[in-house]
C-alpha cells in the first residue's frame, strides 16, 4: 500500500472531496477559509475559487456548476465566472450553527446536515437533515443531529447513512423514491475506536469507509457494521475521502491543520493524501440536476 501527499496544498479544513472524472481532477473544499479547490493528482496544481466562510459542502450540479452548503443556505455556483445564486435557507439561525457536509443522491436531489456546537448539557441541537429537491425545495428530512458528516447512500440505492460526530455513531436509514427517510437505527459506533466518525464513502462491494477524525486513520465498515480495514495515515486528523482516479481505485483523504477546533502542525497535517493498493474501488457518485423553477 502506498500513502503519498498530493503538491504542497495545507488546508485549514479540507474538507468534501468530490472526484471529477471528466478533467481528472480532485475538488475539495477548505471550509473555514470557504474555498473550493480542484487539485490535479499529477502536478499538484491548485485552481481556487472564494466563497462565504464557512462552507459546508458541495457537489456538482450538471456538469459545469456546483449546488453549495453555505452558512445556512444553499445556493448554486458557477466557477467558470464566480457567479452565486440563493436557493433555498434553513429555518434555524444562530452563531454556534451552520450547514456541514452533504452528498447528491441519484434522482438530483442534494442532502446536507447541520453542526451546532458549543451546546449547554441537554441542550437539543438546531436545524437537522435537510433535502434540497430538483426543483429547488427545501425539506427538513430528520432532526436531533449534532454534528452531521459523511451523509452517504448505500450502493444499494436503499440504505442511507449519517454520521452524528458528537455522538461518535454512524446511524442508517431505508430511503424511499422521494427521500424520505425511516427511523434511524444504529450501524456503527466509533467511540471503541478512539474517535468520531467523520466523511464517509462507499466501495462497490457495498463497504463503508470513514475518516477517524481523532486517530489518524480511515476505516472501512462491511455490510454488518464490522470493522474489516484500518489504515493509519501520517496526519493527526484526516476528515473525509473519495474514491477516484482511473477505475476510482484511489483513495483521496483530506486532513485539518486548524478547524477551530482540532489542530495540528505535522508536516503532512492539512495535506491531501492519495492511498493506493487498498484492493476496493469506489462506487460511482451521481451529479445532482436542481432547477429551480421559474
């Protein structure tokens, strides 16, 4: 297995790696500093597009904009001028509170969850799970998350996962042909690993992958919940990844040097890793199609 750094990129967040077939390019975003990347794995070059900070999160809408997580909004995003347009806000406000991380899912829509921190003891969390559909609507799909990353759905086109962080646990949920989710239930916790789960992608055999945020390691989960693969990585906190590259048979994980939260100063911490020889690839990820009508 080799684990090999990508240019010189430090992220203070790096966060939500998307692979771009297309262009053989890695997107990413440093979501404190609200900056979208899309990094070339042969040269390390680094195009970089400014957006509100903090970001959440991001996927591609079509083939040449983007839907984005802002504060507590999405919005679409043209890189080709920098262009943003407002879709849709969350009901909820308030300075410990913002969008996080988010995944497309295969009828269009866009699914992002909230993170509010800085909680009091027994202080339920604000905003939630939300779906902004193709036309533009915005639901709250589940509630009395914390902390959401790694929103995933299963290859099974079924089965869809969330990560509550202040919880330690990956939860999991059928989904129906409209998004609507059942009662959670819990797939994994993390805590006996020494970490919250953080951003999370799929195998085509169905296997769940996560960044352990507080170990320095990623790990993959199989169809039961069991822990079958862990690699440690030469960063104090990886905090999401993608398959990608030809066949997605890379691992692309991207790490923190300064959240705000979690910190580090290694040399390698806030860089973007590529993990080869793991024996998976990855499953293909669908673009969403919003629209909003007019």
């Amino acid at each position: 297995m080799l684990i090999e750094q990508i240019g010189t990129l430090r992220a203070a967040l790096g966060e939500c790696p998307v692979w771009d077939a297309a262009r053989g390019l890695l997107w990413m975003a440093d979501c404190r500093k609200g900056l979208i990347l899309a990094v070339n794995p042969d040269s390390g070059s680094v195009q970089r597009w400014q957006l509100p900070a903090p970001l959440g999160s991001f996927a591609f809408n079509g083939e040449d904009e983007l839907v984005v997580a802002l504060k507590e909004s999405f919005a679409r995003f043209w890189p080709a001028d920098g262009s943003l347009r407002m879709l849709a806000s969350i009901e909820d406000s308030h300075p410990n509170l913002r969008l996080n991380d988010g995944t497309p899912l295969p009828d269009g829509s866009f699914v992002a969850g909230t993170m509010h921190i800085y909680r009091e003891a027994g202080e339920p969390p604000l905003g939630g799970l939300y779906r902004l559909d193709p036309a533009g609507r915005l639901d709250r799909i589940d509630a009395g998350l914390g902390v959401v990353n790694g929103p995933a759905l299963h290859p099974d086109g079924t089965h869809f996962y969330v990560c509550d962080s202040s919880v330690r646990k990956i939860y999991r949920y059928r989904m129906d042909a409209q998004g609507r989710l059942s009662e959670r239930d819990v797939f994994v916790d993390t805590d006996a690993l020494g970490s919250a789960p953080d951003g999370c992608c799929f195998d085509r055999d169905g296997g769940l992958w996560t960044a352990l945020v507080h170990a320095g390691a990623i790990a993959r989960f199989d169809r039961d919940g069991k822990l079958d693969v862990r690699i440690d990585l030469p960063v104090a906190h990886p905090a999401s990844l993608c398959f990608g590259g030809d066949g997605l048979a890379d691992l692309y994980v991207t790490s923190i040097s300064d959240s705000g939260r979690l910190s580090a100063d290694g040399p390698m911490d806030g860089a973007l890793l590529r993990v080869r020889g793991t024996s998976y690839a990855g499953a293909p990820r669908p673009h969403c199609r919003i629209r909003p009508q007019a």
